[in-house]
C-alpha cells in the first residue's frame, strides 16, 4: 500500500443482507453516539458503501449462507492488483474465524462496537507511523488474525456491549428496525445467537427506544425473543413489555408491530396477558412464533426448551383473538426420524387448516453451534410431496429440501 497518504480510506462493502449490521456501526464510527467514548479513538472515522471491492481498508459482514460468494470474491481481489486490508465480521465469521482468516486479513469476532473502531484506529495509526499494519492487533479484544509466522491469533473475548450506549442507528442511515434486545438464555444446538451475543439477555431502555422511535412511522423491533423483553428470557416480565408498549403509544402516528418479523417469540411466552397487550397498543394481526419441530422428542433432543403443546397452545390462543400465527419449522435435524417430521407434517397441517400460516427451513449446520458438523437428516419423500401440497395452497413458504444435492 502506498504509505504517502495520512490514512487509508474505509469500505464497507454493501450487500443487501447486511444492511442491519452496518445501520449499528456507522453512529460508532462516525462518533455520532450519546456516549462518546463508544469510539475510543476520540475521532470519526471516514467511511463510504461500494458495492465492488476498493482499494483500502474493505469491511464486510456476512452470514454462512453468503461465504461462497464472498470467499470467491476475496479470490479474486487477491489476485488482482488491488491493494486493501480485509477485515470481516458478522455471523459467519464471528462463528468461523479460522476458515475466514484464509481469505482476510483479521476477523471481528463477535459485537463490532467497541472493536471494529479500535481495530480501524490501529490499523490508521500503523500506516501513518509506517509500521506493519498488524503491529499492536494482540492487544485489541475480540478479534482474531494471523501474526507474522502465519499462526492464528484469537485475542481476548470482549465483554457484551450495554445497548444504551450505543444508537440503534445513525438518522442519515436508517436501515433496520429497533433492536430492542441481545443475547439468549436458551442452548438451541442448531442457533448462533448465544455464541455471538451472549447467555444472558441485555436490553434497550424504554426510554431509549422511545427516543428511536421518533424516526419510524411503523415500529418494527429485533430480538431473539420479543416477548422477553426487560426479563431474562426464561420468565415473561410483562409489566416491562406493557411499559414499553404503552410508552411507544403515546408517540403520534405511529403504527407498532410488536413479536413479528423480523422478531420472533417463543411459544410459552404467548400468554392471554400478552395477547392483550398486542391488542391494546399493537396494529399488528398476526405473531411470528419459533416452534421448529412438532416431535418433542426432538424439541428434547436440540435444547428447545419448550414442548409441542406449548406450540399448540400459543396458537390456539392467537386464533381466539382473531391474531394469525406465523410459525417457524426447521426440517433435518440429525436425531429426525421419519415419524418426527410426521408429527410436525401433522402441526403445520393442523396450524394451516386453523388460518395459520408456516415458514419452513431446512437445516443449516452454522459454525460454532453444536451441529457445526453434523449432516442433516433427509426429508423422507411422502413428507416432501405433502409440504410442497401446502406450499401450493399459499399457506406454507420456505425450503425445506437439502438444495445443494
């Protein structure tokens, strides 16, 4: 890299599945968040969106389901004469830095908050100082890289970020909802979310997110478990729920959607008070519900922490209250046998002849989760033919085949 210039400029690299990621990060560069010393360099840092490699320090973010492109991409940067230091985070790499560090110069493991500012003011202060660009990156947490014997170095694992210091987005670049949690106390083996933000869930406050709302004319929220909101995710804290619901309510001419995509709730956390409470300051008609199977063997099996019957019952709740039941199935579990994708063919039935509707998945092993290597099950093929039945009649959408056979 041509060392002449003060500082090397800063790419993220946009795509549009990482918009979420980037809407967080750009208050923290730019230094634009209520607590200052989010950014530690005490500077902004000047940034731009390509959407094709750039010379510089090039940032992405990227799930499993994207590494392909993105590691292919990287190839082709390699070999070409473009000059840029590759520093990737997000869900893939935060779970895989070993495989990701064979395409890019460092990894962000985890929360990018506190360390992609850090990682970014050393790497300027490296060039200025004309030193290796590596130099100081053991003593940045929560990042990984190879040092100059080519070892893997994974630094010391950052502390979980408090949500309140840090803006959910910058007002010139709002692009999600309102997080309005992280982390999770459940240990689903097939789920990211525990291994990149944490057992224990911490959330916005009220306040806090009263004040973002202000930039929305619907209101939209991400958590693993809206309906666990001001709680620890094991026991519904609905008095907190009904505070925040009732705090965005007296906003003017807003609409809140509350436990809907791209949020979720748990099913034992559908009680008649939450129902309520949708009722009373939600416009929504419908609640998107993570079951993922209707074996509770297998529910047993992956951790779920809930039981069929809970799903049913959460249902049949929204059904009396004239809300739809969006639910969440994910086929091939490795312990699914033909009779449990029976029992859950059975519920998805049941949910659509109801007025329900189905979103299906088939299982993707993500990296640093307890299926990480396991090979999913096969949907057995009179399952199939049924699913694909339902699909047609409009009330199931999803995959649920191994497309890469």
């Amino acid at each position: 890299m041509n060392q002449n210039e003060s500082s090397l400029p800063v790419h993220f690299r946009y795509f549009k599945k990482n918009t979420y990621s980037y809407s967080a990060l750009i208050p923290v560069l730019s230094n634009q968040s209520s607590n200052q010393s989010s950014n530690q360099s005490g500077i902004d840092i000047e940034f731009d969106f390509v959407k094709a490699p750039a010379s510089g320090i090039l940032l992405y973010s990227f799930f499993t389901n994207q590494k392909e492109e993105v590691f292919e991409e990287v190839k082709q940067i390699r070999a070409s004469n473009l000059s840029a230091f590759l520093i990737a985070g997000g869900p893939h790499p935060s779970g895989a830095s070993a495989e990701t560090l064979e395409y890019f110069d460092a990894v962000v493991i985890g929360e990018g908050e506190e360390t992609l500012p850090a990682l970014i003011s050393q790497i300027q202060f490296n060039y200025r100082n004309k030193k290796p660009l590596k130099s100081g990156f053991e003593n940045i947490s929560g990042i990984a890289f190879k040092n100059e014997f080519g070892n893997t170095v994974v630094t010391q694992k950052r502390n979980p970020v408090s949500l309140d210091c840090y803006p959910c987005f910058s007002p010139d670049n709002i692009w999600r909802p309102l997080e309005i949690s992280r982390g999770c106390p459940h240990r689903c083996k097939f789920c990211q979310t525990p291994q990149i933000f944490g057992h224990k869930m911490r959330h916005r406050s009220v306040s806090e997110i009263v004040k973002y709302a202000a930039y929305y004319d619907d209101l939209r929220f991400i958590s693993s478990n809206a309906f666990a909101y001001g709680g620890n995710g094991v026991t519904p804290k609905p008095e907190i729920v009904k505070e925040l619901l009732s705090s965005l309510s007296e906003l003017e001419n807003k609409r809140i959607f509350f436990g809907t995509f791209p949020s979720e709730v748990r099913p034992e956390f559908v009680t008649e008070e939450m129902i309520d409470l949708i009722k009373t300051y939600c416009s929504n008609d419908s609640l998107s519900i993570g079951a993922q199977s209707g074996s509770d063997s297998v529910l047993k099996e992956i951790g779920r922490g809930h039981s069929a019957e809970d799903v049913y019952a959460a249902a049949g709740l929204c059904f009396t209250n004239d809300i739809t039941p969006i639910v969440d199935f994910i086929i091939g579990f490795p312990s699914e046998k033909e009779a449990d994708q029976q029992q859950s063919l059975e519920m998805i039935d049941w949910l659509c002849k109801k007025g329900g509707e189905v979103r299906a998945h088939y299982l993707t092993p993500l990296p640093s989760t307890a299926y990480e290597n396991i090979v999913p099950a096969e949907v057995h093929p009179e399952i199939s033919k049924k699913l694909g039945k339902l699909a047609l009649g409009g009330k199931l959408k999803g995959t649920w085949e191994n497309l890469h056979l």
